[in-house]
C-alpha cells in the first residue's frame, strides 16, 4: 500500500510543481511587457508635457486648417518646434539662340555652382544635322536662393513655358517627430529592461522587441532626412532648344519653272525605266516565246510552200 501511494503521490507532485514553474514563467514575461509599456508611455508623456512648456524660440507652422499659428502651439494642444517645410520646384522652357546651346548648358551649371548648388541631371540631343541643340537640365539650388535663380535663368534666352510648384511637408515632419520621441522613449525603456534582466527568456523578448523599435527609429530618421535635404534644396528643371531650321521656299520665274520641269521629266523617265528593269526578265521570256512560235509558223509555211510546188511540177508533167 505504500509504495502504490508513493507511486502515484511523486508524479502528482512532480507535475504540479511543473505547472507551477510554466505558469511563473509566464506572469514574468507578462509583467515584463506591461512594465516596459507603461515606463515608455509614461517617458513619452513626460517627455510631451515638457515640450508643452512655453518656450520663446519656438516657430510658426501652419496647421492643417491652413491657419499659422506661433508660440509652439499648434491644434490638439501638441507643441512643436517645426518650422514650416515646403519642398519647391520649377519647370522652366527656354529657346536659345542658334548655335548656343552648349554654351547656355554650361551656363546653367555656373548659376546652379555659384549659388551654392549642383547639377543632378542632364540629357542632350542633336538636330538632323547632326548638331546637339536641345536637351534639359536639372539643378538643385538652396531654398532661399531659389526665386533670384529663376528670375536668372530666365534671362538665358526666351521663355516659351514656366511652373512654379510648392508641396508642404509640415503635417507630415511634424507626425514624424512625434513617433520618433515615442520609439526613442520605448528604446530607452528597453535598454533599462535589458540592463536589468538576469533570465535569458526575459532577455530574448526585450531584445526582440528593442530590435523592432530601433528598426522603427531607422526607418523614421531615414525619412525626415530625405525630406530636409528636399526642403533645404529645391530642383528647378530647364528645357533649352535651338529653334528649328526653316527650308527656304524657292521663287517663282521661267528659270524655277524650266528646272522643275526638267526635274519632273527626269523623275517620269526614271520611273519607266525602273519599270523596264523590273519587268525585264517577263520581257525576255515573252521574246523566247514569240521566236519559239513564228519559227514553228515559218517552217510549216516552208512546208507548204515545197508541197505546192511539188503538186505543180506533177502537174506539168502528166
């Protein structure tokens, strides 16, 4: 009776204890995860109530009602020390004089580097002739120099066509600041956490987790980056062409009248004898032919002839 209880008294035990530890495990990665959420949202808030302070270098921005408003105070209560971002751009067609075109290309690159710029794109092309005279060219100049370029370009030749676009990033610059100081503060947390962990499935999860939010950072920085470099350099495209070579129109008189019709007759009698040529070898099997049958006609005309002379001769003589 003993050993039967002792057999089944040990796994029991041994089973509970099993659920026991399982069921620890789990209420400590769950606690983990509460606790790191809870320290980064209460980080990012503080963070958020400090930038809420009135600060006097704060700029104006414009909200999404189109409204400017200053102060860091923007709609929802949120601060921000964004100013505004707008991404400019200009598309500008010119025709330059003949025979100046690459001179006017090297021209451009000269504002564009005198002004602080660079050149990010070229194409050209040639005429007929075998001349380049047109192509474009696209230049990055800084924002605050972009109206006194256009206004220099413009001088280059005549301006057939001109626009002048602005796209405002402010929305978005400043939605992205905002998910930058939250993955940063979950970052901080997580960094704490990982400091802090002595068991190694704790520390695997808060390194999955750290990984994912500093991908999150990457990805955010990478963006706001692309859209200062757009908003501090705007892009200006120009087209420059040659104005096109015009065929003199020919006068009147005898003399153009003679021409042109010693011209058409040369173009009738080249078109007839093209025709002969390409005709020619139906020629001369026509001519095979016709020599086949008036020789088959001539000697049975010869025949003829022999046969009646013949019947004559017999005829004489009876």
């Amino acid at each position: 009776m003993k050993k039967s209880f002792t057999a089944v008294f040990v796994p029991c035990m041994v089973l509970i204890i099993s659920f026991a530890i399982i069921f620890t495990g789990c209420a400590s990665s769950r606690a983990l995860r509460d606790q790191s959420s809870a320290m980064a949202e209460e980080s990012y808030y503080s963070e958020s109530a400090k930038m809420a302070e009135p600060a006097e270098d704060t700029y104006m921005y414009e909200n999404a009602e189109g409204e400017i408003a200053g102060d860091g105070e923007r709609s929802g209560g949120v601060t921000s020390s964004v100013s505004l971002k707008i991404i400019r751009s200009a598309y500008i067609s010119i025709q330059v004089e003949k025979g100046s075109f690459q001179d006017k290309m090297l021209e451009m690159t000269i504002i564009a580097e005198r002004n602080g710029g660079f050149v990010s794109d070229t194409e050209s092309y040639s005429n007929p002739e075998g001349n380049i005279s047109s192509g474009r060219i696209a230049i990055r100049v800084p924002s605050e120099k972009f109206n006194s370029v256009v206004e220099e370009i413009k001088k280059i030749g005549d301006v057939k066509s001109i626009g002048i676009s602005g796209q405002d990033v402010t929305q978005e610059y400043v939605d992205l600041e905002s998910r930058l100081r939250n993955y940063e503060a979950q970052e901080k947390v997580l960094l704490d956490l990982m400091a802090k962990s002595t068991d190694v499935s704790d520390s695997i999860e808060v390194q999955k987790e750290l990984s994912y939010v500093q991908g999150e950072i990457e990805v955010i920085k990478g963006r706001m980056n692309y859209l200062d470099n757009m908003v501090s350099l705007s892009t200006i495209d120009i087209n420059l062409y040659e104005p096109e070579v015009v065929a003199p129109i020919e006068g009147g008189g005898f003399i153009n009248s003679v021409k042109r019709g010693a011209e058409g007759a040369v173009k009738v009698l080249n078109g007839i004898a093209f025709f002969f040529i390409v005709i020619s070898p139906l020629l001369v099997l026509a001519g095979i032919v016709i020599l086949i049958v008036w020789g088959s006609i001539r000697g049975r005309n010869k025949r003829r002839a022999r046969k009646a002379a013949q019947s004559s001769q017999q005829s004489a003589e009876k």
